[in-house]
C-alpha cells in the first residue's frame, strides 16, 4: 500500500496551478516524443502523442481560466 502524498501547500489554488504547470509542459514535451515518433516512421504513435498533446492543450487553456477567475474572486 503506498502512502498518498499530501499537498505541501494548503492553499485552495496550489493543486490547480501545479496540475496546469505540468499540463502545459507536456504541451512542449510531447513535441518532442512526436518527432521521434515520426522520425521513425511511425506516424500511429505520432498521430496518439498529438491527441494527447491537443487534450494537454485544452485542459491548459481549462485551467487557465478556472485560475484566472478564482484569482479575480479573490481581489474581489
């Protein structure tokens, strides 16, 4: 059984901006893994990594947004 790990930060928006950091650079990883992919000649898997990328790009932009709007409520 493994321990679950606990937030070091206690704050409501720490989760969120750590899952978007990671989001995003998958974003710019995958670019990466895509061209490997193709270089071999293996366009199944460089077809598989650019969906990925594309749902890693709309969950940033989800992110960003849901960041952004708590970030006003809080100023508010």
């Amino acid at each position: 059984m493994t321990k679950e790990q606990i937030s070091p930060v206690k704050d409501q928006n720490y989760d969120l901006i750590h899952v978007l950091q990671m989001s995003l650079q998958h974003i710019w990883k995958l670019d990466t893994y895509i061209a490997d992919a193709e270089s071999r000649g293996d366009t199944e898997l460089a077809t598989w990594f650019r969906k990925m990328q594309e749902n890693n790009r709309k969950a940033g932009e989800q992110g960003k947004k849901m960041l952004m709007s708590r970030l006003q409520e809080e100023m508010s």
